[in-house]
C-alpha cells in the first residue's frame, strides 16, 4: 500500500517538475524577449562604473571605453543608473563606437549617414527600428537635409525679389540663403535687367499656360544619383523651360531633375526618392523614375484618396504602403477600446499624415512625416531646422497637433510603410 501511494504520487510530482520547467523556459523566453538594453547592461566591477557619460557631448560610453578614450575627466560623469534611466535625457545619446555596450545595426552605417541621422533624431531611437524603416528614414532625412539646405520658399513664385530677400534672410538656413543670393546675382541679373518688384523665381506652369505660385528648385541630389529623366509630357521629348511668373526663361531643365516649394511636393519627392534607390535600385537609369510620380503636380488629396494615382504606385506597384483613412484608424480604436486594450492606434516613425483643408478658415490641405519622439519633417512653411516639434492626440475626428499654425484642424489620415515584398 505505501508501495502504491509512493507511484501514485509519482505522476503529481512529474507535473510539478514539468510545470516548474515550463515556468522557468517561460521566464526565460520573456528574458530573451526585453529589451535589449537590459541585456546588455555592463557587470559592475569593485570600483568601476557602468557608464560614464560625456558631459560635454551628451554621449554615453561604457566604463572602459571612456577610461581608455583620452576623455577630459572634468567631462566625465560616472554612473550605475541603467541606460534606459540614462537615455529618459533627450540630450543624451549612445558614443558612436562603444555603442554603450548595446548590439545595435548601426555599425553597418558609415560615419555620413550617422551624421545625417543625428541632424534628425538620436542613434538610440533610430536603432530600435526595423532595417525597412530605417531605410525609409533615410530617404526622408536626405530629402529633408536637402530642403533646408537649399530651398528658400515655400509657394513664393508670386513673390517680389524684396519679399523673397526679406524671407529668405529671416527664415531659410545659412546655405539655402546663399542659394538664393547665387541664383539673383549669378543666373538672373546676367539675363535681365533686376528689379526689386521683380518676381523672378522659376514656377509651375498649370495646363491652362498660366502660372502659379510653386517654385521649381533643380534638386543635384536626384541628378547626381543618376535617377531616369522620366517618361512624361514634360520631359519625353527634352528638357523642360523653367520659367519665371513673368514669362521670362531663366533655364531648362528634366521634370524629375526638380523638386518644388510645397509640403505634398516634398513628399512626393521623399517617396520617388525611396522607389528609386531601395525598390528600384538594380534597375537601369531609365527605369529609375519613381513608378511615375509627379514631382511637380502631386497635390494633397492624394495622400488621402484610395482612386489616386500616388496610392496606387504605392500600394500595388511598391507593395510597400498602405492608406489608412479615419474609418480605419477608428475601427482599429474602437476594437482595442471594446477589448480593453490601452494600446489604441498609434503614430509610427515614418507615417505621412493628411491634414485636410478648412478653407473657412484659410487653410489648406498638408501632409507631413512624423518621425516619433512629437517630431515631424515637412515643407508646409519656409525653415532652417530639419525637423519641427508636434504633440498629437487622437480624437474621433482625427489626429490633433498642439502646432498654432494646424488651427485646430485634424489629420484624418496617414500612409504607412508594410515592407517591400
């Protein structure tokens, strides 16, 4: 009989083990799940530190990095915080070659790219994401990089020489200012005669012949990539005339060679960008053309329309985007409200968010990209900074900004990157 007892608890013990093995694989599978900062977190050693942070610099280095880099000790802030605590400072950031003891894709980038990156955003959040988004970052940081570096107007082709003057000084960075002053003393006046009433940027013509108000820049960073000329009314048959709102030709030109002073043009120029150099990168130069997206005609309906031409390249010939409307984004709200699931639909670095128009008000249609951390990176006013800072918050009606200047108009949609198939 205790014989039997004895094996009849057997099985009760065997589930016991099994049940505590099952916890522990559990437990470490959640481990092995976390983040990846607590994994990498350094051993502190008797009289040694976790991190040491550059006080100057802002950048964090592991304990023997720092010892052994030459760093000023008047500089160095010697810490056993975690880095997750140590990273709650937006001012702080991983050191370039330690990578703070963390395994980061980033090694892969060289030291331009890690350049650009920081104009936008910290390496640590830019680490986080997945290799596609970060591609696609990319190709908004150097559109963007390029815009501010460059171009002075936004929608100022009716503009005077003096009202552009007086704006560009103001607004546009130290670069994008010189540009201007280039093109008025070493293009224009060595054409026609200057004069301050003048308008004398080169413009969009609309099909009736008449211009509007989109100034043409001609974009070398497209030009040097090799990218097609592109196979359109515009350029099939040469090189477009870039003319001023006064008729005058200042120049030619390949459509797709030019960018234009406008939020959807800029948009539209980060997406032909991304086509070109990611999907379409072992294509020939003839076929580098973005699927056909217009660089000069992209108006911002169509970040929001499932019938326009832009979502369909995106959508079906890219396979890469998808167009999320306000029904969309509610329905996704509302079942995770229904489920009791705090986490609602969220923005996600790389999102390109509709504002539609409210011309009551005088507002018109926008679209910018949101990069996470409250920053977006656009062309809806002229600026020197590379991104500009915006809290949003969902609302039945739509995504709201804090920005003064959205006049309490929300975003009502938002194109996201899936991933290249």
């Amino acid at each position: 009989m205790n014989i039997f007892r004895k094996y009849k608890t057997f099985p009760l013990i065997l589930l016991l083990i099994l049940l505590l093995s099952s916890c522990s694989n559990s437990a470490q599978r959640n481990l092995a799940s976390t983040d990846i900062i607590k994994n990498a977190e350094n051993e502190i050693v008797e009289g040694e530190y976790r991190y040491i942070v550059n006080k100057r610099t802002g950048k964090i280095h592991t304990y023997h990095h720092s010892m052994n880099s030459g760093m000023n000790p008047d500089n160095m802030l010697m810490t056993n915080d975690n880095l997750e605590m140590i990273l709650e400072d937006e001012g702080k950031d991983l050191c370039r070659n330690c990578w703070a003891g963390i395994k980061t894709n980033l090694k892969s980038y060289d030291d331009n790219a890690l350049d650009l990156i920081e104009k936008f955003m910290r390496l640590y959040d830019f680490a986080e994401l997945d290799i596609e988004t970060q591609k696609f970052l990319m190709c908004i940081f150097e559109v963007g990089e390029w815009y501010v570096d460059n171009v002075y107007t936004y929608q100022g082709g009716k503009q005077t020489v003096l009202e552009t003057e007086t704006i560009a000084k103001a607004s546009a960075s130290e670069s994008a200012y010189k540009r201007w002053r280039n093109y008025l003393d070493n293009e224009y006046y060595n054409k026609y005669k200057l004069r301050n009433e003048k308008k004398v940027l080169p413009v969009v013509y609309d099909s009736d012949n008449k211009p509007t108000t989109l100034v043409i820049y001609r974009c070398d960073l497209f030009k040097k990539l090799n990218y097609g000329y592109g196979n359109n009314k515009y350029s099939k048959s040469g090189k477009q005339a870039l003319k001023n709102a006064e008729g005058e030709i200042i120049d030619e030109e390949w459509k797709n060679y030019c960018v234009i002073d406008d939020c959807s043009k800029f948009a539209a120029a980060v997406y032909y960008h991304y086509i070109n150099k990611e999907i379409l990168k072992n294509k020939s130069t003839e076929e580098k053309i973005g699927y056909g997206i217009d660089l000069w005609g992209t108006g911002s309906l169509a970040f929001a329309s499932d019938n326009s031409d832009l979502i369909k390249i995106l959508s079906y010939k890219c396979q890469s985007f998808e167009l999320y409307d306000l029904n969309r984004i509610n329905k996704y709200k509302d079942f995770n409200n229904i489920n009791n699931d705090i986490n609602t639909f969220k923005l996600q670095a790389g999102d390109l968010l509709y504002r539609q128009a409210d011309y009551k008000n005088n507002l018109e249609g926008h679209v910018e990209f949101y990069i996470g951390n409250s920053k977006v990176i656009g062309w809806g006013r002229v600026h020197d900074s590379y991104t500009i800072n915006k809290t949003f918050t969902l609302h039945d009606q739509g995504f709201f900004s804090n920005d003064v200047l959205d006049n309490n108009q929300p975003y009502t949609a938002l194109i996201r990157l899936k991933g290249v198939k």
